[in-house]
C-alpha cells in the first residue's frame, strides 16, 4: 500500500472521503524514559483482584467459544454496585463504542444535536459519521455550561461530558436535572468519562428521568484503557434501544477475558476510591504547584488539568516539554489554544513536570 493520507482512492465511497476522523492523543511506541501526561490514562496499575484474573489457570481455554453475547455477569455486577437492574445496563468495547450506538440510536432525528463548543472531540466525528445535525453551544467565560443556553426549541437531544473534557469543570446534578427538563422527549446523554475524581454521578437520576442515560468508562478511573471496555446505563427502553444497534452491528463486543477482567475490577470498590484518592490528592498538589509559577487552572473534578501559562505561550511550553520529554496534550483550536491538558501522573511525574516548568519559565 502507497503512502497517502491527503489524497483519496477511487476505491473509496463517497461517504468515506468526506469524513474527518477522530485524532487521538499520541500513543508512543516505546514509553522509556517518557513522562506520558497527554491522554488521561491512570498512572498506576489496575486493581490486584482484576489483574489475577488474567494469571488464572486455562483462560486462554476461554478463546475457543464466542463470549457471552449478553455479557450477563459484567452487566449483573455493574447493575449490583449501581443500585440498578441488568436491564439498565448495556455494555460496549470501550466507551467510544457506546457512544456511537447512543448517536445511532437517539440522535439520528431531523432536529440538531445539542453540545457544547468546548467538548470531547469526538461527538461531531459520530454527527458527521451518521450524518446527524448539531448545534454547538459557547461555553461560558470561564468555561462552565450555562444550562439555560439548552432551552432551544426543536432539539435532537442533548451531550455533555460531566466533568467536561478537556476543561475538568464540573456540572452539579442540580443543573443536570435542569437539562433533563427542558427535553423531556429528547435523549440526554451525561458522559461520565471522569465522574470518580470527585463529581457525584448522575445514576441516582435514572428512575425518575425516562429521558437520562449515563455513560462510564473503565479507561481512566479503573486503569484499564487498553482492556476497552464501556457501558451505559438508564431506563430500560433506552438500554433496548441500544442493543437493537448492537446486535445490528456486532453481536460479540466483548470478548470472553474483557468480560471476567472488567466483572472483576468493577467489584473491586476499596481499590477504586484509594486509587481516586492517590490521584486526587496530587492532582491537588500539582494546582498548587503550577499556580506558583503563574499559571492560570480551571478547578478540575478530573484526573487532568487545564492549564494556562501566561509567561509564555501554550504551544511552546508543549513543545519546550516535549523536549524534555514530558508530553502533555495542545489543542490548536479556537479559544483553547493558550490551555494545556495535563493529566495527573504518580507524585514523581509531577515533580518532574513542575520543575521543567519552572526551568522554562526562568
Ligand atoms: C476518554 C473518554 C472517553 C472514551 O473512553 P473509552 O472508554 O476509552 O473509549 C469518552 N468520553 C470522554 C469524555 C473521554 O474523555
């Protein structure tokens, strides 16, 4: 195959030459001597108890048959520890995959889709991908949503992340009820990519909003993004509303290991809330650190900050720790283009980044 990333084949539909994937952050061949802080991943490792999983006698064993299509005991422990039922739950590989089937399943409608300008980058790759409208709405000053601004007539629905990406700002339930309101027949999608650091989810909604569905992520909270597992939760009818998708696309999303890895990190609790907390507590130190030296930091509920030097630009600090190799994430992008997105690493990273800063900033 010839290099050609610009230039499109003629063996390729119409439909494909037009898209504009998703770019995810860098994913470096060899990590030796890199600090990684550009894509929200944990720095420790999983759960013990998930981990022993894959140390167990005859999984490979496991292979031989296709999985559990249903994923039954993952959904029956998510639906334990939740409060909910298995009829709640739906399941995907990784959460970008749920995602997809929320677009397909809810948004597809003559009317836009309702976001926020500064967001999680891949909702419009899924609006162009399914060919659904949307309508971006600004983000406030300080980058907070105002939830009034949502009260457009003739929605398809309504996404945001909570905490949203890449600012970390959090959104209280209060204000998701507010959404959840003002489009009673419209799907609400609540990303919850990194609700463990500190926000409080919006499940205990479910049972009173036909309209809510939540979405959770093993990658960051559980340090399992390379397992790839996702899952959604709210009323029934939606979950049946997703497996319709499903099971029209790929009946077997999760392979049999990624059902037992994820059945039994998901039931470890105690190591979930000390993780949350190790995270927490240096995300908090590393605020401080950086405010010493002049940044300006978005309060973040996530395990990453949003960070702005002011004396220098955004896109040379980025480039002057790439150097030193410490990669955080640059958005060139309208309005966020003065901001860095750090992800919280173990205490030593962040020492490592704070001095580098301060030795660029002299
Ligand atoms: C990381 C992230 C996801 C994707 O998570 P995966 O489960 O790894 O696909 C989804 N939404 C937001 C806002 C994220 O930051």
């Amino acid at each position: 195959m010839t290099e050609s990333t610009t230039e499109q084949s003629v063996f390729w539909s119409p439909a494909v030459a037009q898209l504009k994937p998703y770019v995810p952050g860098e994913q470096p061949k060899s990590t030796e001597r890199l600090i990684k802080l550009n894509t929200n991943e944990s720095p420790y490792p999983p759960s013990p108890k998930a981990q022993a999983v894959l140390q167990e006698d005859g999984l490979a064993a496991h292979l031989r048959l296709y999985p559990d299509p249903e994923s039954t005991q993952l959904r029956e422990t998510i639906a334990a520890e939740f409060d909910l039922t298995p009829e709640q739950v739906f399941v995907g590989n990784g959460s970008d995959e749920v995602l997809a089937h929320a677009f397909y399943s809810f948004f597809q409608r003559p009317e836009p889709l309702l976001f926020p300008d500064i967001t999680y980058s891949f909702y419009p790759v899924y609006c162009q991908f399914y060919g659904i409208e949307s309508r971006t709405l600004p983000l406030r000053e300080d980058f907070s949503i105002g939830v009034e601004d949502y009260a457009v007539e003739n929605a398809g629905g309504v996404i945001i992340p909570n905490p949203n990406a890449p600012t970390g700002r959090y959104l209280p339930l209060a204000e998701i009820e507010k959404l959840l309101q003002l489009h009673p027949e419209r799907v609400v999608v609540i990303d919850e990519a990194y609700i463990d650091f500190g926000g409080e989810s919006a499940v205990s909604l479910i049972d009173r909003y036909p309209n809510l569905l939540v979405i959770h992520t093993l990658s960051k909270s559980h340090a399992l993004a390379g397992l790839r597992l996702g899952y959604a939760m709210g009323q029934a009818h939606l979950i049946e509303g997703l497996n319709r998708a499903k099971n029209s696309f790929n009946s077997y999303p999760i392979d049999g290991i990624a059902q037992k890895v994820a059945t039994a990190a998901i039931a470890d609790r105690a190591w979930l809330a000390d993780n949350c907390a190790k995270v927490i507590a240096t995300r908090e130190w590393t605020c401080e650190q950086l405010t010493k030296l002049g940044f300006d930091i978005v309060p973040s509920t996530a395990n990453f900050i949003f960070a702005k030097p002011t004396k220098t630009s955004a896109e040379a600090l980025f480039l002057a720790l790439r150097e030193r190799n410490i990669i955080v994430r640059y958005f060139n992008k309208p309005r966020i283009s003065e901001y860095l997105r750090i992800s919280i690493g173990t205490d030593e990273e962040m020492q490592a980044l704070v001095s580098a800063c301060q030795e660029i900033l002299q």
